[in-house]
C-alpha cells in the first residue's frame, strides 16, 4: 500500500509543483530590466540608444562604438517586491469537483514577496577606432517568492524561485561617425526551484500533507544585436534585438510527509521552455544644453511560453497552460545636466502583464504596472561616475480564481485577489581609462 501511495504522490507533486514557472518580477512578466543604474533614473527610457556607458552591451551593443578608452561598470539593484493575497473563497472538492469538502483551511500566506539582489558587471575596451569588444555580465529573467506553508493557496504552490545567469560577450563596429552596428552570444544558464503541499490521501481521521520540492536546470546559447544611428547631432535613434533562450530543463521532484517518517523517493522529470525574445527602439533627443528627452518601445514575445508538457521516464505527467500574451512596454524620460557634475534624470513606463486573467496562479500573479523613476549621476573625475537611481512600480490588482485537480480527483480553487507594488534602489559606479 505504501508503495501504491509513493507513485501516486510523486505523480501528483510534478502537476502541482509547476503549475506556473513564475510570479511577478521586477519587469512584467518575470524579465528583469534592472541592467544599469544610470538607467532606472530614466525607467530605462532610450536605453538602446543612451550608450552612455559599458551597459550598452545589454541593451544595445552598437553603443560601444560610442564609448572612448576602455570602461567597466559594475552596479548592483535591490529589488523589494510587495505582494500580498486576500482571500474571498478559496476551497476544495473531491471527484474533480463534484462534491464539496469546503472551504481550504490556512491564511493569506503573509508577505509572499521580500529583497531581492541583482549585479551587473560589463567591460569594453577598443581593438582600434572602428572595432570594440566588451563582456556582460547579467541576469535577464528572474525571482523569488514565498508563501507561508499553510496558507489556503498551499496546493498550488508556497515558493518559488527562478534564476538566470548570462555571459554576454559582445562586438561593435562603427561604420562611420553616424553608423554603428553590433553584436553578441549569450551563454545563459537557468535554475528553477518549486515547492508546494500535495494531498496525499492516505488514510486515517486526518490526511497529512506532503511536501513536493522539484529542482531543474539547463543552459543554453543566444545571441543580441543593435543598431545605432546619429539622424543629426541632437536626434539619435537605436534598434536592438535579443534572441529567444530555449531549454530543455532536467531535474528532479521528491516528497516529504511530515510525520509520517518517510521521504519519498526523488523522480527525474524534464520539461521544455523557451524564454521571449525581445526588440527595443530608442530615441534620444538634445533639446539643448541642459535637457534630454528619451523615448523607448520595447516588445516581448511572452507568446513563446504558451503550455509546457512535464515528463517523466514513464511519460507525460501533466500539461500545464500559460497562454502568455506578447507585451509592450513604453517609456519617457528627461535629462538635466545641472553643472559640470551633476545630471539628474526623471521618467515614467507602462509595462504590460503578459499573463491573462483566465490563466492567472498563485505562482503567477502578475499584472499590468506603471513606474516613476528618478535618479543622478555624479562625475567624480572627468573618466568616473556614481550612478543612484530609484523607481516605485505601481502593480495592477489582480483578481485570481484558479483550479486544479490531481489524478486523486481532489480539485483546490484558489479564490481571491493580490495587490502589489515594487521598490527599485540601484547603485552603479563606472570609470574610463
């Protein structure tokens, strides 16, 4: 009998551990966007186009050609992410639903968001005055939320954790002095970290859950390129592409039951991913000595992630939909350059939420969210900068009605609604030689 509950519950784990690969992040969806401090003054606003220091590797490699000497930069962001669930009815059923067991017992599961860190280091250094090279190093796509473990949403899903890791070499040429292109590979490795409680369904006057814990990874390669045009000394416009990611996650899924005094034999699972390709267009526009404006139209094929299929050695599992919908993401910004060494920066962005209502999870509960931005940056010596910018992103609410029934026939509804918000502080240092 033990063993009969073993493979059922390892079978029930892998549906209900990925019933969604991610939860809001800092930029809609779960892409980050926090690439450069000397940026989130602006809420990124012309960053394809800016090339104002060794960053321009992510958001456009044309920029190097820009750039004068070798530079480095090296920033770091603080990403604190306010998320928080109201229950309004939340339950479970037995036979797929037919029969009512009522309400899920648990809270709101706390403060399911908290700080989160991102580095970003780059490095540029012409080969002659047409050819430079450079390296990135980054974290596109990422996050980090946590439920409390009982909390009424437990079954599908308490934390959840996604990181990248991106190497970003990169080449520039300037064609002429209104003309650059550029380009790079992206080695990227992914990690994915998912816990919930299954129902096990032994029995007894109570049925103890357990707790499902799936690890996965996989890297692969990419590749980015941009474009960099001078239309007149005050007008620059820059055009930038980053490439599709796809993956063949491997891992595994064990359980626990607590009490019960036995840890669940761990599983293999695999399931395939591709992460969106994005294309950016810029513009930066001098109005005079003193002001900038910047502009930026950014578009993400979220569509990409559409229903992924988890398998195993004995084959599929469950298949899980996302039906992502592609986003745009907006953004206006401005420039003063007070003094010698003072500039100070402003903007403002729309992002929009790939994810639509009727799909919505406990591991994805993101929404549409504006962002006001402000910053400056300090010219320490004439080839040194500090770089200090802050946004405060205003997420849309959410309302979530989720269900979901494992091959127990047991059906848990989520019900409720999330608001959110996020806190962006970054710092960045750059110097020339």
């Amino acid at each position: 009998m033990r063993k009969k509950y073993q493979t059922r519950l390892i079978a029930l784990a892998v549906a209900w551990t990925v019933v969604g690969t991610a939860p809001s992040a800092s930029a809609a969806g779960f892409a980050l966007i926090e690439q450069s401090a000397s940026g989130m003054g602006n809420a990124f606003a012309g960053a394809a186009a800016t090339a104002e220091d060794a960053s321009t590797i992510f958001y456009n490699p044309a920029g190097m050609s820009l750039l004068s000497g070798p530079q480095f930069a090296v920033a770091g962001h603080a990403i604190d992410l306010s998320l928080k669930f109201s229950n309004s009815g939340s339950s479970r059923a037995a036979a797929g639903g037919a029969f009512p067991l009522g309400p899920t017992s648990g809270g709101n599961g706390g403060e399911a968001g908290g700080v989160a860190f991102v580095p970003n280091f780059y490095l540029t250094a012409p080969i002659n005055d047409k050819l430079t090279v450079g390296l990135g190093v980054n974290a596109p796509f990422g996050l980090k939320t946590e439920y409390d473990s009982t909390w009424v949403g437990r079954y599908q899903g308490i934390e959840t954790r996604v990181d990248t890791y991106n190497i970003n070499p990169a080449v520039s040429y300037k064609i002429s002095d209104t003309l650059a292109i550029g380009a790079g590979v992206d080695y990227q490795r992914l990690k994915v970290k998912f816990t919930n409680a299954v129902a096990t369904g032994l029995p007894g006057p109570t049925s103890p859950d357990a707790l499902a814990n799936l690890d996965a990874d996989d890297d692969t390669w990419g590749w980015n390129i941009g474009l960099i045009a001078q239309l007149s000394p005050a007008t620059r416009i820059g055009v930038s592409y980053r490439s599709q990611m796809k993956y063949s996650l491997q891992g595994t899924i064990d359980a626990a039951i607590p009490g019960f005094g036995t840890v669940l034999p761990s599983t293999n699972v695999s399931t395939d991913v591709t992460l969106p390709d994005m294309m950016s267009l810029s513009i930066v526009q001098k109005l005079n000595d003193k002001w900038d404006l910047l502009g930026d139209a950014t578009f993400t094929r979220w569509s990409k992630i559409d229903t992924l299929t988890i398998n195993s050695a004995g084959g599929p599992l469950d298949t899980l939909p996302f039906k992502f919908d592609d986003t745009w993401r907006v953004s206006l910004g401005a420039n003063y350059h007070h003094s010698e060494h003072w500039t100070f920066k402003g903007g403002v962005a729309w992002d929009k939420s790939p994810v639509q209502d009727q799909y919505r999870t406990v591991r994805l509960p993101d929404n549409d969210r504006k962002w006001v931005s402000v910053g400056a940056k300090y010219q320490v010596t004439p080839k040194a900068a500090v770089d200090i910018g802050y946004s405060h992103l205003f997420i849309s609410n959410a309302s979530i009605n989720n269900t979901k029934v494992d091959s127990n026939g047991l059906a848990s509804t989520v019900q409720g609604s999330y608001e959110g918000s996020i806190d962006i502080l970054s710092l960045q240092y750059s110097q020339a030689f």
